[in-house]
C-alpha cells in the first residue's frame, strides 16, 4: 500500500519542533542570534537524547531563534509543504507561547505568524488547522493561568490547549484549574499523559483536567481499568513511535505497543511530535511503524480514518475527508 495517499491528520505535531538545522541557522543570521552550531551537521550531532529532559533542553535552545511573525509563518510553512505530499489533509498543532514571552516576544507575534502559515496553507495546499495553546507543565499554574489571559485577545485563532515539556514531577492535577478556565472559553482540552509518566497521570488528565484527546498515553497499557475506559469513552491516543523511540519509552521501534494498543481496541493515531528532532515526519512515522509491527494495510487504513475522526475539524470537513477513503 503507498501509505501516502492515506489520507490523515496530524494530531500531536509541536511546531516549535519542526525546526530543522538549516532553517535555524538561517533565523539566527536573520535576527543576529547568536548559536553555538557552526553548521547544519553539528546540530544534528547534539541530538543523541538520553530521555525527554535531554530533548526540551535542545530544543528550547533552539526556539531562541524565534522572534518575529515572518520566523513563525516561516516555520509553519515549511511544516506544511513538508507534508502535503505524505498525505496531511489536516493539522491541529500545538505551540509552546510561554517559550517565546519568557524572552519577550509578544504572544500575538507567534499567533499571528502561525495563523498567517495556517490560511496560506489552507489557501494553496488544501490543509485545514487548527492550533493548540500548550501550557508548560514545569513552569507553575500562575504562569498558565497568565499566558491564557494573554493568549485571550487571539480567542478566534485558538482551538485548543494542552499540556506538554517535562511530565515527571508535574501531574496534570497541578493545572486543574487553569483548564477550568480555558473550557469556560470554549477552548478543546488535550492533555500530554502515560509518556513517561504512570496510568494516574492519564486518569488525571481525563478527570481533572476533562481532555478529550490523549497525547501519547502508551503507559496506558499498565493499567486495564484504565484501557477499558479509554475504549469505552473511545478516547483518542496520538501515538509518536519515532518520538518514544528517540526519546527511549522504547529501545527499539519493534518493541512499541502501539499494536496491542490497536488491538485492545484503543483508538489509537499516529503522529510526529518533534520530526525535526526525532528523524521523521509523519509518513516515515507511518511506514517504520507498519515495518517494524507488521501491522496489516487494514490496520494502517483504520489509522488514518482514526486520526480524521479524533481531530477536532467542522463535521463537514471531517466528513469530506473521510469520504477520500
């Protein structure tokens, strides 16, 4: 099957980590940044990850190149030319603001470079998106709670928020009410959980915090009480195969559970997370992860149509896309 002519959605996508070397490099000379890489090779050198920790402490280094509207809508639609040809149809892309604020570059710079990308992508390559405000969960639940207030003048650019940066440590229970705040906004819940952290933190997130989607969640498998909840509320999992392996949730793609997870009947996606950092966008997460499981085509097709029904797109759009299969 040529998986790309699947058509999908891209659920669990971090624009901040689309960042490839090259384009970096080129922010950096754009805004006078100065790097510590002399080359596109040396940075793809430092990306040997240990665990989660050694991956957020590169990439929020390489963030810092981030400064004005024209970066943002620069990096989005290079994310977005990138994966037009492997079948995206449509995007909801989570972006971290309290990165950018925390140097001083005003949330409405990085809203309204993405949301220009979003339109332009829409307009010449037919993907619909949608963004996802993250909190990040090592900082407190005040700086949350200020960077939703800040983010509230760009309300009909936003779809969602999230959570996301170090799990360990920082339970979603810590961001109960900051979430209260953000869906008496009308704003979809998702929630980063089960990566490195245990089943509760997924329980929390799903009582707490009330998400309707699941970013990772592949600990979920400890837990079956918690698997038959997940299949009974039908709530979606995006997946990252290439991200959990890079990142060492798995020493070896073979090893990853995403295949019981299918066959427990959990609604499972898959997704990049950080492609730029983790060696594969979405189609090469889709064709390593069918090679290494020997998941079937059918099981590849339900995939695809899973991360359509779990987006958050109108109905109609949904319904359009659905029908491609």
């Amino acid at each position: 099957m040529d998986l790309a002519a699947l058509p999908k959605a891209e659920l669990h996508l971090h624009i901040e980590g689309t960042l490839e070397p090259e384009l970096l490099l080129e922010l950096a000379r754009r805004n006078r940044v100065p790097v510590r890489f002399g080359s596109a090779h040396e940075v793809r050198a430092a990306y040997a990850f240990t665990n989660l920790q050694s991956f957020l402490d590169i990439y929020y280094e390489g963030a810092t190149v981030l400064r004005s509207e024209e970066d943002f809508h620069d990096l989005a639609m290079a994310y977005f030319r990138r994966v037009a040809p492997e079948g995206v149809r449509h995007v909801e892309m989570s972006f971290d603001p309290q990165t950018h604020t925390a140097r001083g570059t005003p949330i409405g710079t990085v809203i309204e470079g993405l949301a220009a990308a979003q339109a332009t992508a829409e307009r010449q390559l037919g993907i619909s998106s949608g963004l996802i405000l993250c909190f990040l969960r090592h900082l407190s639940e005040a700086s949350a709670v200020n960077t939703l207030k800040a983010a509230l003048p760009y309300r009909d650019r936003l779809l969602g928020v999230g959570l996301d940066s170090s799990e360990v440590g920082h339970p979603p229970s810590k961001f109960a009410s900051v979430y209260g705040l953000a869906r008496a906004e009308g704003l979809i819940p998702v929630a980063h959980a089960g990566e490195e952290g245990p089943p509760s933190y997924v329980w929390e997130a799903l009582d707490l915090l009330g998400v309707r989607r699941i970013d990772h969640g592949v600990r979920s498998m400890e837990d079956p009480g918690l698997v038959r909840r997940l299949v009974a509320d039908q709530i979606p999992l995006t997946v990252c195969p290439l991200s959990n392996v890079k990142l060492r949730v798995f020493d070896r793609l073979e090893d990853h559970n995403l295949a019981r997870m299918l066959e427990a009947g959990l609604k499972v996606t898959i997704n990049s997370d950080d492609p730029a950092y983790f060696g594969g966008y979405i189609g090469e997460n889709y064709v390593q992860t069918q090679r290494a499981l020997g998941l079937t085509d059918d099981q590849m097709v339900a995939v695809a149509r899973n991360s359509i029904e779990a987006s958050f797109a109108p109905e109609a759009r949904k319904r359009a896309l659905l029908e491609e299969f």
